[in-house]
C-alpha cells in the first residue's frame, strides 16, 4: 500500500489539476494499492487535517480544467515558525498530520515559497517532492514551471486585443503583465504580442528613454505605442533608494500600481493620451493550454516515478526538454531572474524593442 498526500500551495494557475492527474495516473499504473489524501486549501489543510481521502472519479476530466481542485491558499514561510493565534506550533501539527495518516510521500505544489517550506519539512525528516508550480517561472533549478505558458498566452491576447483600439485611436497604451519580482512573463507576453516598450524589474528605466522612444514612433508615422510593464517594473531614480527609503515612498504611494505613474509622466512629458488595462487575475484563469497539459504529465509521471523509488526530497524540474529530480535543498529558497543581458533581451533590442534604459 502507497499512502500520498497532495496539496496545492499559493497563488492558483491553470495546470495545477493536469499536474495531479499525472501523478496518480502514473503511481495508478504501477502500484497494486494507492491511497491518495489531498489537503484542503493548502498547507492550512496539512496544519489543521483538514483533508479528504480522494477516489479515481476525482481526477478524470481534470485535465483541461483551471485552477485547484483542492483549493490554495498562501502560508508566508517567514511564519511557519510562529505559532498561530491559539498558540499551536504549525511546523509540528503538519508532521503530526503526515504521521497520522502513515504518508509515505507528500507531493506539493506550488511556487518559491511553497517550496522552501518544502524543504523545510524535507529537513524535518518527512517524504516530500515539490512539483514547479507559478505563472512566474522564477523558481531556480528548471528551464519552466507549468502555468507559465498558459499565463503568456492569456497576457499575449490582451496586448493583442489592446492593437487593435489603440491603432484606431492613436493612443499610448500601457499592459501590465502580472510579475513583482521577476519578468519572465512580461518578457515573453510583449515580445509575442508585438510590444513595442517592454519594462521589466531587472532593468530600471529612465522615463526620459521610455518617452523618447514613443516620440521615435511617433516621428515615424506610427500613431500608436504598446507598453507591456510588468507589475513590478521600477525606476532608476527608485531602484537606487535604500530598502528603507523605498518603503516609505510605498507607503505614502498614491497610484494604484506602478502603470498608472508611468502614464502619468508620459502625459506631461508629452502631452500624449494613455490608457492602462490590467489584465490581473484573468493571467491564472482559464484552461492549461496544450504546451502546460503536456509539461504537466510529464513532470507528474516523474514525480510518480520518483515516489514508486522512493527517491525523495526532491524538485521535479524539466531541464533541456528531459525531467530530473534536483535536490529540494540546492534550489529552495533561490529566485531566476532575467539576465538583462541574455540573448532574448538583445534580440529584443535588435527588432527596435524599448527597454526603457
């Protein structure tokens, strides 16, 4: 008999179901018995047993299906070593559970900070396999994480959408693209859908270039400009505050997000008309596209692999199209960022794509 526990950690994306559905078809195939136990909304499930004994029926016809089917929520790892508010130590009720239930492997998915949490339990001597998971894929240690491309397709088609009007109307229109941190999904989703300024968090722009190269467009017939600004896109004069410094001008900030202030500068550099759409949540909605269905299955049967071995305390990752267990404890707790000097960017660059510096 196999005993695993699942559970889905952090903000949803569209492939987290197809992932879950390729670990059980695949330890289905090749284990006589199987007990799967998913965790209700995340780690919550595992610290309060707040969990349910799934059956086959719960995983056909998931495939194609968004979202979580066992919820999600964020548990912030920087206090999973305070106790809750009556006191219980959540580090240990997680293990009590797992104890509990006689797990052989629990199977977590989920971004950075569900992984260092993980790893966290990896240390404290559990079974653990940590699939991939955010719409970000910034997690250290694979080529992509599944919701990724799912994610740019959807940003992809709101830019393009935005053409369309802002061709008719000669406007600047910004598109800010899901990414605090990291702007893999900005990089992508502007380059695809035909941006024609680009500002991701690893490059902090000048307001002066991102302004010039809309007068260059301008001066060049082309009535309309695309920005695609990634949520977390900073400025020089931002990016050389202290942590400190830019905290307090956070607080005291009088935009919704970062978009709104770059429009407003366009204007009065310019005099031009902007409009900003946010795309938001729609960007983790909807179904998995094919390319995450497949990604899915893939790293799912691995991980099922991985569990029929009982080779554990790893990171399932697809490195150079193959799937390899990397070692939760080399990648925990590690963010990928883009290289402002990666090939990508300097292609980027060579078509005329603005990165406002």
């Amino acid at each position: 008999m196999k005993r695993i526990g699942m559970l889905t950690s952090g903000g949803d994306c569209q492939a987290l179901n197809a992932a879950m559905r390729g670990v059980v078809k695949g330890l289905s195939e090749n284990v006589k018995e199987l007990e799967v136990y998913g965790f209700n909304n995340g780690y919550k499930g595992l610290i309060y047993g707040d969990y349910r004994l799934l059956t086959s029926a719960d995983f056909s016809g998931i495939l194609t299906k968004g979202g979580t089917i066992l919820g999600s929520s964020r548990q912030p790892f920087k206090l999973m070593r305070v106790p809750d508010e009556n006191g219980l130590d959540k580090v240990e009720a997680m293990k009590q559970t797992y104890h509990k239930l006689n797990l052989d492997c629990l199977v977590i998915l989920g971004g950075n900070g569900t992984q260092k949490t993980a790893n966290l339990l990896r240390e404290e001597g559990l079974n653990v396999i940590h699939l991939p998971k955010t719409i970000d894929n910034d997690i250290y240690g694979t080529d992509v994480t599944f919701g990724f491309q799912s994610a740019i397709n959807v940003a992809t088609d709101a830019i393009d959408c935005i053409h369309t009007t802002a061709a008719s109307h000669n406007r600047v229109f910004i598109v800010e693209v899901m990414g605090h941190k990291v702007g893999w999904l900005t990089l992508y989703a502007g380059v695809a859908g035909g941006a024609d300024i680009i500002l991701l968090p690893e490059i902090p722009y000048d307001i002066n270039k991102v302004v010039e190269a809309i007068d260059k467009r301008t001066k060049a017939g082309k009535g309309f400009t695309i920005l695609a600004v990634a949520e977390g896109a900073i400025s020089k004069e931002d990016a050389a505050l202290s942590k400190k410094e830019y905290k307090v001008k956070k607080k005291n900030y009088q935009y919704p997000s970062v978009s709104y202030e770059i429009a407003e500068q366009i204007e009065k550099a310019s005099g031009t008309e902007v409009r900003v759409t946010v795309p938001g949540h729609t960007q983790r909605g909807g179904s998995p596209c094919p390319y995450d269905r497949v990604l899915c299955t893939r790293l799912g049967a691995a991980a099922a692999q991985a569990i029929i071995e009982e080779d554990y305390g790893y990171m399932i990752a697809m490195i150079n199209g193959k799937t390899k267990r990397v070692p939760l404890g080399d990648v925990a707790g590690k963010l990928k960022v883009v290289d402002p000097e990666c090939q990508m960017i300097q292609e980027a660059k060579e078509i005329g794509i603005s990165f406002g510096d």
